[in-house]
C-alpha cells in the first residue's frame, strides 16, 4: 500500500458539507486540497491500522498533497513518546505548515517532560522567517511555560515579535492574555510600558477582559491600557 492508496482512501471517506466548512476556517487554503475529514477516533484507528503502526514512509513523504494528511501528520508527532524523535519530526514538519488548524495540532504531550531541553528551541522558533513556525513557539510557551516554568524573559522574548502575519498577532496577544491570567503582575508591565504593537496590545487587552479568570478590578485597569490608534482597531471577525 502506498502514500498514493493512503490519500485514494482518505477522498473515499471525505463529507463535502464538512469540505466547505474547513474551507472557511482556513482560507489561505486551496479548497481544491481540502478533503473535508475531521481528526476522530475513528481516523485515528483507520491511519493506524493502514500503515500498520509504522508511520516513518508517511512522515517522510513530505510534502502532502491535502491539508488533512497535514492535520494526520500533526497529530502523529503529538503522540511521539521519545523527546528527540518528536522535536526532530516537529522541525522536519514545520516548514511545510501554511496554516493555522495544522499548526495548532502540534501540541506533542512529551514536551511536557522536557521543558528544559525545549526551551532552546522554542526561543529559537520565535525568530523565524516562518510565521507558523512563530506561532507553534508562542502556543508552546503559552501551554508549558506560563505556569510552573515561567520566567519573564518569555514575555520578554514574545514582546521581541514585530510580524504583521496575522496569525502570528493573534497567537501573540492570545499568549499575552493568558499571560495576564497567569501571571498577572509580570505581564501587565508590557502593557503599561506599551512593548506589544498596538493591535497586539488591544487584542490582548480585549481576549483578557473576556476572561472569567480575571477579576473585575484588572479587567477594568486594562481596558485603561487600550491604544487609540486607527491602525490598532480591533478584528473581532476572527479568532484563532
């Protein structure tokens, strides 16, 4: 069985309605490479069973054709268990990441073990040329290093981020929002000293006020910290 017979049973399973629907959720998607399946268990078992536990010929057959082998793909290196074998896929896999939905199933469980030896890269991450390989950073630091493992020198290092790629912005201010939830003290210092460019900085202000886990008091002192500017008026279109 090859690639070719994988991405044949893949269309064969494929919903139209759900097609269209991917479609809208990433439009910087050609909708022509859109099969229209969702991550499920059922996928799961299907992906596992055709290939027969041996992922290596998918994982190297880089790059896939449909955004859903992208999607298998991404959640096949979240549940590596061996730390160096998923960062090396992680790194093998993110210059072909063109958006968001991939990106943010990335979320390999084993980095949680390794925080240490992952911060190195992660830091690195935020200075790429590739904004998914930005926001795969941004949504790590968010998830493993806002807690237990903080230090500021991850605001500090977030803050450094100047991309107008909005999904980079976005995975911004959502970091900085649950930087604020988190680490309330250290991280409302951004805002008051203005670091975040202006969009960053509202939208954050904004995703942080929406929060039950902020109280009414900060909620209200940062809708002081908004930037009046016509060029940080905020999307509230989109939410990723």
């Amino acid at each position: 069985m090859t690639i070719t017979d994988f991405q044949k049973e893949l269309l064969a399973q494929g919903d139209s309605n759900y097609k269209k629907f991917t479609a809208k959720l990433v439009p910087n998607v050609d909708e022509n490479f859109i099969i229209g399946l969702k991550w499920t268990p059922q996928l799961r078992t299907f992906t596992k069973n055709f290939f027969g536990g041996n992922f290596e010929p998918f994982l190297n057959s880089l790059p896939h054709k449909y955004y859903e082998e992208n999607l298998i793909h991404a959640h096949l290196i979240s549940e590596m268990k061996n730390f160096s074998e998923c960062l090396r896929e992680v790194k093998k896999f993110l210059p072909y990441v063109d958006n968001w939905g991939v990106c943010d199933s990335i979320i390999p469980k084993i980095f949680k073990k390794h925080v240490q030896e992952l911060e190195p890269e992660i830091l690195n991450f935020l200075k790429s040329e590739n904004p998914y390989a930005v926001r795969f950073a941004l949504l790590m630091l968010l998830k493993f290093y806002l807690g237990e493992n903080f230090n500021e020198k991850y605001l500090a290092a977030a803050a450094e981020i100047k991309s107008e790629n909005y999904y980079v912005q976005m995975a911004a201010a959502w970091f900085f929002a649950e930087a604020l939830i988190k680490q309330y003290d250290s991280a409302k210092i951004y805002l008051e000293q203005k670091k975040l460019v202006p969009w960053i900085q509202n939208k954050t202000i904004q995703k942080a006020v929406e929060s039950f886990r902020i109280s009414d008091a900060q909620k209200n002192y940062l809708r002081t910290l908004k930037i009046r500017r016509g060029n940080a008026k905020l999307d509230d279109t989109k939410n990723f």
